[in-house]
C-alpha cells in the first residue's frame, strides 16, 4: 500500500490495501503482534465474548475468512490484544433461498457463493461481483459476510448491497436487528456495527425477472483490488429505461449511489447518447475522489465515467 | 588449456550427439517439484536464533541515542546489536567507486526508509520482531534530497559529509568523430526519457544462517549467495576475518535476477552471532524489507539523448546523457549498471561516433543493485525509441530504417564505439525471419484498419544486441579492478564410472547443473544418470564467480570441457601404457571408448580406464596417480585492460533479438493490450532449448512488468510510498503475453561450444518493443510515452493533452 | 504473554496435534513445527500464492490463515504428493518436470497445489479456466508458458489414467 502521511490510528486505510503503515515505524513486521484468541461455536457465545472484552476495555476483533484481516494483523497495522474466531461456528454458513430473497449466513465462503446454483439464477449480479474478488485462492477463504463487515472502499459487494438493497443482519447483546446498506457502511473500514455485535446474515432481493445489470470494475492486473468500479441495474419498460440504480466503488471512502445520474436516464431510451450523458453526469457527481500512487482523482473521475457508460450498455443489452 | 575447446557440439568425441542441444530434462526438477531442495529458510541448525532488524522510519536522519535495554530484557532474547557494536567490530562495506559504502548498520546518521539500525536475535522470528519494538532511538532529522535533480541543486542536502558532494561520478566518454558528425547530419533526432525505478523481485527473498566461531575466529554462512567466493571475501572485508577463515555454503535460490547475497543481512545476521555467544543466527529477509531496502531496486534514470542521421537514413552518431540516481549508497553495485552499456552501446547499428555523458549522484533513496540486464534495458529503451523516432521523421517503416543500419555478417567480429567487440551475428536473417514469423504486412493491414475504426493499434519492430559472458574490465570505468573472471569445475571419476562435477556456485533456475552434466555425458558417452553435479562451499570449491551477465552456461561449458581434456588425456595415457606402450596420439576418445585408432575395435570403456586407475595401481604407468580428477578454471579468452575511455574487449558474446510486438491503447483508460508478440533470437549454440525459450518467456515476462507495472514510487522527500506487493505489481499468467518464438543461429567462434551468454535476453529488447509499440499507437495523435512504466494513467494524461481521451 | 492453544490439524493423512501461538500462521506451522518445508513464503501479505495448500480440499494461502484456524482440518502440501512407497512422482510433479515448467522452482509446489485442485474439480479445462484458476499465483522466473503446457500434460494424463 502507499503511505500519504496520512496520521496512523483510527482514522484508517486512507489507502485501499492492507491499511496504513504507523509512519513511525517502517516496514519491518511481517510477523503478527501477540493476540489472545478464541474460537465460540455459537453466535450468543461470541456475541457474550465481544461484550466481555468491550467492557473491559479490551481491544477484540472479529475473525471470519481472514483474508483481509491477515495481512493487517502480519504487518502490525491491526494489533488486537484478542481474536474471536467465528470459523467454528457451523451455523452460520449457508446459502438458501426464502421466498424471494436469498439468505447467506456471513460465515459463507466466497467460492460457496460463486458455486451456488441458487445465487447464478436468482441473483447473478452478486454472483458475478463475487467472482471479481481476488482470485480463487482468497475466495476459497474469504467469506461473504468478511466483506461486508471489512468494507473495504474497493470493495465490491458494498456497492452490489446499494443498487440492491441487501439488508444486513446482526446480533448483538440486545438481540437481532436488519439494518439497510445506506446505514451499514459508514465510512473507510467502518460500519455501523456496535462493537458487541456480529454480522450474521446478509440478505439479498432476487434480481426481478428482466432486470438488466452490470458490473465492471477497473485493475491494472487481473485480480487486484478495483481502483474503481461501477454497478448497474435498471429495466427497460416500453422501450425505455426504468428503475436505474447506478453505483461506484473504489473511488470514496464507501461506495456511493449516483442519483443524478440514475435521474437523468429515468425514462430515457437506452442509446449510447443517453448512456454517455449519464456517465459524464455519474463521474461530475462524485465528490473528492481517493488519489493514490495508482490512480489521482481525476482519473477515477474518468473511469467512473468510461464504467458507467459500458455498464450501462451492458446492462441494457441484458434487460429485457 | 592444453588444447583448443571444442567448438561446436559437433566436435565433442562422439559419433551422435545425445544430450547437447537437446531439450533435456533438468537433473534439478525432481527435487524441485518435490518441495524437498534446500532453500535457506528450510535450514535448520541446533540453538538457531532468528533476527529481525529495526529499520530507520527516516530518509535522511543523525542518531542521537539507541537504547535497547527493554528489548534485552525480553524473555527469548538473546542478543541485540547496535551502532555502537558496529563501530566497534565491522568496517564499512567495499563499494565502486571507492567510498560510498557503509556499516551494515547505520553508525552516525541513516541515509535512507530501511536502512537498519538495530537487530535483534531471539528464539523466533516474531518474539525478535517484538523486541524490535522495544528498541528506543532518538534521531535528529535532516532534509532529506528525494530526487537526482535535487541531489545536483547548489543548497542541496549534502549526504555524506566525507565527499561533500551528493556527486559520486561525472565523466563523458567520447567515441569517434562526435561532434563532426552532429554538425553534418541531415536530421537530429532528440528526446527526453524517464526510467523509473523497478527491480528483480525473485519470488524468494534473501536469507542466511550465520554462525561464528569464537574461538577460530570464524565465519560460516548458509545462504542464497549468488557469487559465494566473492561474497565471502567481501565479508572478510566488512567483518574483519582473514579471508581464509570465512566459509560460505550456497543453496538453492529461488531465482535472484540480480545480486542476491545480502550483505547488510549476512554481517548483521554474523554480529548477532558473535553477540550471542557463538550461537547460529538466521535472517530470513521478508518482502517488505526486500522491497524497502533489499536488492530491489535498480535503473532510476533520466536520459537525454539525440541520433544524427544522413538523409538516407544512415544513422552516423548516437549522443547519450545520463543522470542516475545511485540511492543513499553504492554498496549494491548499482554503478555498474552505468558501465554496461558500454559493451553494446550502439546496439545493432554500424553507427561510427557516439558519446556517453554520465552522471552518477546520491540520494536519500535506497541503494540501487543489480537486476537482469543491468543496464543495457533502459539503454535500449532508449536507442530503439530513438530510432522509431527517426523512422517516423523520415516516413520510412521502422524495420527498413534499422536493416539499412545493421552490422551486416561479413563484419563480424565487430568492434563498436565503445570499445566492446562482438563475435558474431545476422542481424538480418533475424528481421527477415521475424517479419515473415509475424506476418508484418498482414499486421500492418490489421493496424490500418484498426485506425480506420478510430482504434489505437501500434506495431513495433525492435532489436538489440544482448551482451553475454561478462569480465571485470567492463566495469573498469566505475572503478571495479581486475580482468579475468573465473569458473571452475572439478570432475572426478569413481571406481566404476560414475562422475561427479563439483562446481562453486548453487542453482537460482537457469538449469546450469543440468548443462553440465550433458557436456560431461556426451563427452564421455555416459548416460546423463551416471553424471552428479554439485557444488561445493567456499573453502573447497575450484576458483568460481557463479551466475552473472549471462556468463554462466558458457563459463561453466569451458570449466567442464577443460576438465574433460584433461581427463582423456590421463586416460589415454593408461590406454596406451596398457596397450603394451603405445605413444599416446596413438589413441582416440570415440563414443566413450578408448580404442586404438588403426584398430578401433579394441580399446577400454571409460568406466574400465577409471576402475583401472583406481583399482590396480599396479597397471599403470610409472608416475602417475590413481586420481581419474581433473579441474579446469576457464575464464573468458582475450580479455584486455581498458583504454581511457573505457575501451576494451569485455562481454564476450554478443546473442541478439528482433521482437515484434502489436499493442492495442484503450483511448478511455490509457491501458495497454498486448495483442501479439513474436520473437526471433540468436544465442548461438542453444546447449539445452527448453532452457533457453524459458529463459526468454520468463525475461519477457519481467520486461512487460517493468514496461508497464512494476514501479518504485517516492515521495520528494524521498519517502518510499509502495512498500508491498499491493503496489509494486508482478506480472501474472493475465498479464504475460505467450511469445511465439523462432530462432537462427550463428555460433560463437569464441565460446566452448559454441554458445552466447543468453540468460538476461529479452530483459534488454521487451521493454523498448512495448513502448515503442505504445508509441506507434499514439504517433498520430503527435504524442508519446517516454517514462516506464506506461500505466494507464500516465497513458491517458497523453490522451488528454492531444484532446483524444475518450 | 498470550496464551497458547492446541490445534489438531491432519497433514497429507497424518494427525498432528500442537500446543502454538495464536499468532502463528499456517505456512510457519508446517514449516517449522511440521518441518514439512516444501510450502514456502514469497510476501506473507496475500498476493504472491507462493505458500498456497490445499485446506479441506480447497486451494488457500497459508500465510493467510493461522495455525488455529487448521484446527480439525485436512490440509494437503507438496509432500503429500509423491508416492510414499515408491517415491514415484504424482502425474502433475511429472508434467512440470516433463514441460520444463520450472526454473527456480519456488513457486512449483504452489502451482502443483492449485493445479491438484483445479484438475480435480474441472478435468479438462480451457486455456481461459486454466488461467484462471492459476492467475492467483505468480511466478517470476517461466513467464508461464511451460506452466500452462505442465497443467495441459497433467491434465491430458489424468484423464487417461482415469479413463483407463
């Protein structure tokens, strides 16, 4: 990752990556600081350790695939004083539909998601978002709900969470609550789960029937992480688009909706004139983009630009 | 040598050859694919501690204190060293030019991000890491210089206060009639270029096992050492050991790229050693140190450079200015870098005049080392950039501008500008043959009505000339002394045949074992099994230098040929003696027999003679020794001391490529595409194929990264802002084109065998044929890339200033 | 001082049961406790795929995952490979031998893990599949091409041998 002299601490991962390296201190740890760990079999037992160590002031952090976390604890950037594994936890993977909505318990695996046969014919959106994650290796690993709680800026499930209102549910001390994407990601590396609180199951919308979508998302190689990347949904009714939802990630400290821009092709015929106008609309609107050693602002603004623009033909082509 | 070297495979003593020239399987790989070779971290010696360096957060700072008491005070530790044992025990390391070397450990100030300064050994690698923490130092910071113009700037920051200049070097070379060539050319041609810093990244990083002997005052080391004799001698140096008394064990490596043999690492893993009471330490580098303040980083360079050419496009002169930011210190050798490209400075051409205006600095960033190439690269990036140039001033097509140019074959040997000679070569047979391979004209076809679409679509066609088989006196002009590098091989024969070769250096990947042992096997007519090769450490090996400048598979060709001479002589010696006393020419070595030659059909086997010798002592003639060994110590033939303007015979071979390459430029991203990529090379003698097409799919591999990915990026207070692998970015399968390859040869009538050093090969030529490919691309729009690597972004800030981004 | 926990972990069939560091990773646990040293380290931070293994039969990064997280898991390594009474290379160790489809060999245990995988799920995959299954793992020395002419041969083999 790059280092902006950005101050180390809480206000974290001003660069996308494993997070920021403490300026005081240079790169001479790949060797995880000392942690206690824990592995509760249920959710109540995991829920009670969080809320023991919260109390006690004791700095915990939750563990699912590892995958992000991992690289974080090696470099010393993350140093929990304990670890609560949520690996031993069976109940919590599963992928199953209920009615119209797919519900993925968070202890999920990633490949588990790309595999599914429910998730490729109710829900491809997600199941192509996920198949853009890492390589297989991570997503072997990585869980679905990892990178909801993660909330990376590149991410791209955050970004699929708006466009498709998954809801997210936790349990935490005071029982069980589903919260709405608008309210879970917050901002860099932090939702708004309360600190005794484990994320247990996302819950997604099927695609409607018809519904054209895309997702594309920009990397130098095959696999990195999006330097940004754009998610569209939309349906064209009587020749003309309805419903649009456009969003982009990697380029904010969260994934952001672009409302102007969805409003502008609201009602529009799906052509390539119309298509370009919301994508310039789309990159205008997005607010202080991240500028790193990959990418200054004005070049996510572009690719904001160009993304939206294919996305949208893609997603229009696959409406019907 | 008593005898001349063979030199082609077809004059080995046998009737057909069955191992050289064929792609045989590598005697390495089942080790390898079995996960048992012994890497260093798969090391393991009784008591061994761990070490872990504590690093300088600071580019430019003076140390006031080091307090370490807490981190000796934690349980598992063992020792800790500081500046203060440093001082005290070890010498500044030995650099060229002279003087720009440090301790392993920075003593008064740090120089640069990483630069150690502290090191601690425990009972494992992350309880040292934890005593790391403990360490307290107060530094006063200084203004760091983050850049080598800024080094140059008349208030800057003076690093060293012993030179008191950030210049280590300035020296221009002029070669021919320069300047009258420049006033009478019909076109110049100029341009700017930026090489940024990219560098070696084996997929392993360096490692060692240290143990000192307190009481014989000795040094042993495990470790990836590249060039274990000369590494060891430069410990005795740094570590104030008699030279004798430092034994360096080499293992496998996984791959180097470069300079592999940590210096810093080996005498801080040593002094540990010492500390702690004689105890074995091991040092595993781990990547973010590597890409911090390993041998990571090389060829941070701004060029200025001009061709002068004849209206019919004869390029008379070539002018080069160089500034090369050295980093902190040059204890990398990294200035060698610099004196390379004086062995095939004007590349393919028969361009009479040229200039090489130097300028060496140091800066607050990290210390510049070795990578494949080491130096010719971003040269070449900027020859073949050159000469598109002039192709498109001209309107003439860029493969016509260069085949009216090349060095044509009855030329041959040739001796360049700058001194270097070159063997051999068909510069046209090779453009001629990878036109045709590339189908040109269809691809310029292809382009055209790409263009019609609106679509950036470039097509380059670049060469280069690959020096190969390197000596000392190459690197005369940045102060290394000395012609004459050495390879040794000793090959014994055991009591029924069997043979082993004993060499000095280790396996990093380019299959010289296995070469080895083809030469031995076909000269004698053994199967490859009855052939081990292995190395041995530093206080038994024959005189060696190891990997390095594509010397290698030649180096070690000569060693064993020379033994192998040696040995049939020997043998038809007791031959002959057992013959009832014929002379010795009397008897011919043919398909691993000794037989008389006016009656063939008798004679001894090879495993007959060596059981003789060693089991009937009492058959041989008088005086000689039951000893079927011999050891030969090549070195490159008529090698000479440079002139004043570093003129010499330096690089033996000089192997060449053409690449063809056809890009496609996103107008909306600035990405780059590679859609098709064709090489045709001449290495001459190819002693194992498989080995040599690996070796230049994986030079390609590592070209397309440094064209287009791979880069160290810096602050301009020269802080390190790409310090992992999420940043610095190693090509993968997505990224690497598949070459289609074809080859000619012309072999070396220098080289045993045959053979030109080929191992850093398409390293030289990628680099320039992508981004002269990307130029082509961009020529109508009037712009072009001049700085690597071409990242999207730096692509489509081009697009945008000729109004033609998407 | 944190506190060390048992882990019990089944390496190419055989049981191990340990008392580490919380902190230890999977790749230090079977290097250094197991001594299985075949799996190595090129970045411990996720990108390279040099320390990949197969978990529960599934390709990981093992400097990605901590020795405790193996507990109750079948992990399978480079050593578990070669026929243990015969010495006799596994097909895909075979291939990369008979391809040339190493030169320094760091990486090949990595890409023999995920190749074991990926023949096992997809028996014949295309070149696209191919890629995309090892595109996780790098390699400096090949430039990939014997790489992908190993994971053809292997593949072709296994099949035969299958089908036979």
């Amino acid at each position: 990752m790059s280092i902006h002299q950005a101050p180390s601490g809480p206000r974290a991962c001003e660069k996308r990556g494993a997070g920021p390296i403490q300026v005081t201190d240079r790169g001479t740890k790949l060797k995880a600081a000392p942690f206690d760990y824990h592995a509760p079999q249920t959710v109540e037992a995991a829920v009670a350790l969080l809320q023991q160590f919260e109390s006690e002031g004791v700095d915990a952090k939750v563990l699912a695939g590892g995958q992000s976390l991992m690289p974080m604890l090696n470099m010393r950037v993350a140093r929990p004083q304990v670890l609560i594994d949520l690996g031993k936890i069976t109940a919590l993977d599963y992928i199953r539909a209920e009615g119209d909505t797919i519900a993925i318990g968070s202890m999920a695996t990633k490949s588990a998601a790309e595999d599914s046969a429910l998730i490729k014919e109710r829900q491809p959106l997600f199941q192509a978002a996920t198949k853009l994650v890492g390589h297989r290796q991570i997503r072997n690993r990585g869980t679905v709900g990892g990178s909801f709680a993660h909330a990376d800026p590149s991410a791209e499930y955050p970004a699929v969470a708006l466009v498709q209102d998954i809801q997210m549910k936790a349990q935490g001390p005071n029982g069980e609550r589903l919260i709405p994407p608008t309210e879970f990601f917050v901002t860099y590396m932090t939702t708004c789960l309360d600190a005794a609180e484990v994320l247990t199951e996302v819950r997604i919308p099927a695609l409607p029937a018809g519904t054209g979508w895309s997702i594309q998302e920009f990397t130098k190689r095959d696999g990195d992480l999006a330097i940004a990347g754009v998610v569209v949904t939309l349906r064209k009714v009587k020749g003309v688009c309805e419903d649009v939802r456009i969003a982009a990630f990697g380029v904010n400290a969260t994934a952001v909706r672009l409302p102007a821009a969805e409003a502008a092709l609201q009602g529009q015929a799906p052509t390539k004139e119309n298509f370009a106008r919301a994508a310039a609309l789309a990159s205008g609107a997005v607010e202080e983009p991240i500028g790193d050693v990959h990418a200054t602002p004005d070049y996510r603004r572009q690719l904001v630009k160009v993304f939206t623009g294919r996305c949208l033909a893609e997603a229009a082509a696959r409406a019907s | 040598m008593a005898t001349e070297l063979p030199r082609l495979p077809e004059q080995l003593p046998t009737s057909s050859v069955r191992y050289v020239g064929k792609e045989v399987k590598r005697v390495e790989d089942p080790a390898l694919v079995s996960g048992t070779a012994e890497f260093i971290d798969n090391l393991t010696l009784p008591n061994m501690l761990h070490c872990a360096i504590l690093r300088s957060p600071h580019p430019h700072a003076r140390i006031l204190k080091v307090d370490a008491s807490a981190a000796e005070a934690l349980e598992g530790v063992v020792a800790v060293i500081t500046p203060e044992d440093v001082k005290r025990w070890a010498n500044a390391h030995v650099t060229s030019p002279p003087g720009w070397g440090t301790h392993c450990i920075a003593i008064d100030k740090v120089l640069y991000v990483g630069e150690p300064v502290a090191a601690v050994a425990a009972t494992s690698r992350a309880l040292a890491e934890d005593a790391c923490e403990l360490i307290d130092i107060e530094y006063e910071i200084l203004p760091s210089v983050g850049t080598a113009n800024a080094a140059l700037a008349p208030d800057a920051p003076v690093l060293w206060e012993e030179h008191g200049t950030n210049l280590i070097q300035q020296r221009t070379y002029n070669w021919g009639e320069v300047d009258r060539v420049f006033a009478e050319a019909d076109h110049i041609v100029t341009g700017s270029f930026r090489w940024n810093r990219c560098g070696a990244n084996p997929t392993e990083t360096f490692g060692c096992v240290c143990q000192w002997d307190l009481t014989d005052n000795s040094l042993l080391c495990h470790g990836g050492y590249q060039v274990p004799g000369f590494w060891g001698l430069a410990r005795s140096f740094s570590l104030n050991l008699p030279a004798n008394k430092v034994k360096v064990v080499s293992h496998p490596q996984g791959g180097a790229f470069g300079g592999k043999g940590g210096a810093r690492g080996t005498d801080i893993a040593a002094l540990l050693s010492r500390k702690a009471g004689g105890l074995p330490v091991k040092y595993i580098e781990d990547r973010m140190e590597y890409l911090l303040a390993g041998s990571s980083q090389s060829w941070d360079r701004h060029y200025e450079a001009s061709l002068a050419l004849k209206a019919d496009g004869t390029i008379t002169g070539l002018k080069v200015k160089l500034l090369d930011d050295q980093g902190a210190t040059t204890e990398t050798y990294g200035t060698i870098s610099v004196a390379k490209p004086l062995a095939a400075f004007t590349g393919n051409y028969r361009i009479e005049a040229a200039q090489y205006d130097t300028t060496l600095v140091v800066t607050n960033r990290a210390p510049a080392a070795p990578y494949r190439g080491y130096g010719p690269p971003p040269h070449f990036y900027v020859l073949e950039n050159l000469v598109d140039m002039a192709a498109r001033k001209l309107a003439m097509d860029p493969a016509e501008l260069r085949r009216i140019n090349y060095i044509r074959p009855d030329q041959f040997p040739y001796t360049i500008p700058s001194g270097n000679e070159y063997d051999s070569g068909n510069y046209e047979a090779i453009l001629d043959k990878v036109l045709k391979l590339a189908d040109y004209q269809a691809l310029r076809k292809e382009q055209a009505a790409a263009r019609a679409e609106g679509r950036l679509v470039g097509i380059s066609v670049v060469n280069t000339v690959e020096p190969g088989v390197f000596d000392w006196n190459a690197y005369a002009t940045v102060g290394v002394q000395g012609v004459g590098v050495p390879e040794g091989a000793r090959v014994s024969v055991d009591i029924l045949g069997n043979v082993t070769i004993v060499v000095g250096f280790n396996l990093q990947g380019q299959g010289q074992f296995t070469v080895a042992a083809q030469v031995v096997a076909d000269y004698f007519g053994l199967d490859m099994n009855a052939v081990k090769v292995t190395m041995a450490p530093t206080d038994s090996a024959p005189p060696h230098f190891g990997q390095g400048g594509s010397r290698l598979g030649v180096a070690i060709t000569g060693a064993v040929l020379g033994a192998c001479q040696k040995l049939e002589a020997d043998f038809k010696r007791v031959v002959a003696h057992l013959m009832g006393g014929l002379p010795v020419e009397a008897i011919e070595l043919m398909d691993g027999k000794f037989r008389i030659k006016a009656n063939p059909a008798i004679g001894m086997t090879f495993a007959e003679v060596a059981g003789t010798m060693l089991g009937r002592s009492d058959l041989l003639p008088p005086g000689m020794e039951p000893n079927p060994t011999a050891t030969s110590v090549w070195t490159a033939p008529g090698r000479n001391m440079p002139d004043d303007q570093g003129r010499c015979k330096s690089y033996l071979t000089a192997a060449s490529a053409t690449h063809v390459v056809m890009v496609e430029v996103d107008r909306e991203t600035g990405r780059t595409q590679i859609l098709k990529y064709f090489i045709v090379d001449d290495c001459g003698t190819r002693l194992n194929p498989a080995t040599v097409e690996g070796q230049l799919q994986g030079a390609l591999a590592q070209g397309v990264g440094a064209a287009l990915l791979e880069e160290y990026v810096y602050d301009d207070q020269a802080n390190p802002l790409v310090t992992t692998f999420a940043d610095y970015l190693i090509p993968s399968i997505h990224e690497v084109p598949i070459a289609t390859k074809d080859f000619i040869v012309t072999p070396s009538p220098v080289t045993p065998l045959g053979a030109k050093g080929c191992g850093e090969g398409a390293m030289h030529t990628t680099p320039a044929a992508v981004s002269c490919a990307i130029n082509d691309a961009l020529a109508p729009l009037g712009v072009q890339i001049t700085e690597t690597p071409a990242t999207p972004l730096r692509v489509w800030k081009l697009l945008k200033q000729a109004g033609a981004a998407g | 001082m944190t506190t060390k926990q048992r882990t019990t972990v089944t390496v190419n069939g055989r049981v191990y049961q340990r008392e580490v560091e919380p902190r230890l990773t999977l790749a230090d646990f079977l290097r250094h406790e197991l001594h299985l040293g075949g799996t190595h380290l090129g970045c411990e931070h996720g990108v390279c795929g040099i320390c990949t293994v197969l978990i529960n039969g599934r390709s990981a990064r093992s400097c990605l995952t901590l020795a405790v997280q193996a507990d109750g898991a079948q992990v399978t390594t480079i050593e578990g490979l070669r026929n243990r009474e015969t010495g006799e290379l596994h097909p895909i160790q075979q291939a990369f031998v008979d391809e040339h489809g190493l030169q320094c060999g760091f990486c090949t245990p990595a890409f023999i893990m995920t190749t074991l995988e990926l023949l096992r799920d997809n028996p014949n995959p295309s070149d696209e599949e191919m890629k995309e299954a090892l595109g996780g793992n790098l390699c400096r020395c090949t430039g990939y091409e014997n790489i992908l002419k190993s994971v053809r041969l292997a593949a072709q083999r296994l099949r035969a041998s299958s089908a036979a």
